[in-house]
C-alpha cells in the first residue's frame, strides 16, 4: 500500500491550491481517505476526510466552506481543494487512508493505518 502526495507548494493568503493524492498497489476506492496536516510544534489533525462507501465527508471547522475532499475512484485519485487558503493553514499535509475492513461510515471516527510522505503548503500573508 503505497500514497503519494503531490500539489503542495507557497501561495499567497486567500489564493487556491489543489492537493493529489494518487494510490499505488491498491485500490482506492475500496477505502476511506483523510487528509491530515502537521504544522510545526502541533499535533497532526484531522482535515477532512470521505468514506468509502456513500461518500459521507467531514471538516474541521476551520476549514469548512474554504476546503473541499473528493475522489476519483476511476483514477485511484483523491483530492483536497483549498481556497481562501490562510497563514494558519500552513502545514505538511498527510494522505492516509482506512482499509475496508476496519472503515465505518463515519470518516472521522477510523483509524488510519496508511499514509503518505506529505506535502509541503506555505502560506504568506
């Protein structure tokens, strides 16, 4: 079980920036993914996240309305959408994914036993 991320980069605040998360030696569709962010000196959180199965999403409130999680199941693809990106947003962002056989219908509430190598976002003000 492979993820690669990718799309991370320095934005100005209030700029939009996509990040990829592309699954390798597994398929993706079969399970739940999350996207997950680091900043310096803080715990890794919970940013947004999609089931596996009816694509029930969830935010943190920080970013709800400015993110949005989705996937493309046909190209083993699951994306973050940032707009409005700001200062604090700034992290390593972290793709992990929850195998089918211990995923709920709730995102929020798996374990992620998966996960990628980050990518950088850098936000200036």
């Amino acid at each position: 079980v492979q993820l690669v991320e990718s799309g991370g980069g320095f934005v100005q605040a209030g700029e939009s920036l996509r990040l990829s998360c592309a699954a390798s030696y597994f398929t993706l569709a079969y399970y739940t993914v999350g996207w997950f962010r680091q900043a310096p000196g803080k715990e890794r959180e919970l940013v947004a996240c999609i089931n596996n199965s009816d694509g029930e999403t969830h935010y943190t409130d920080s970013v709800k309305g400015r993110f949005t999680i989705s996937r493309d199941n046909v190209r083993e693809l699951a994306y973050l959408e940032m707009n409005n990106v700001q200062p604090e947003d700034a992290a390593v962002y972290y793709c992990g994914a929850v195998p089918p056989y211990t995923s709920s219908r709730h995102c929020v509430d798996d374990e992620y036993d998966y996960w990628g190598q980050g990518t950088q976002v850098t936000v200036s003000s």
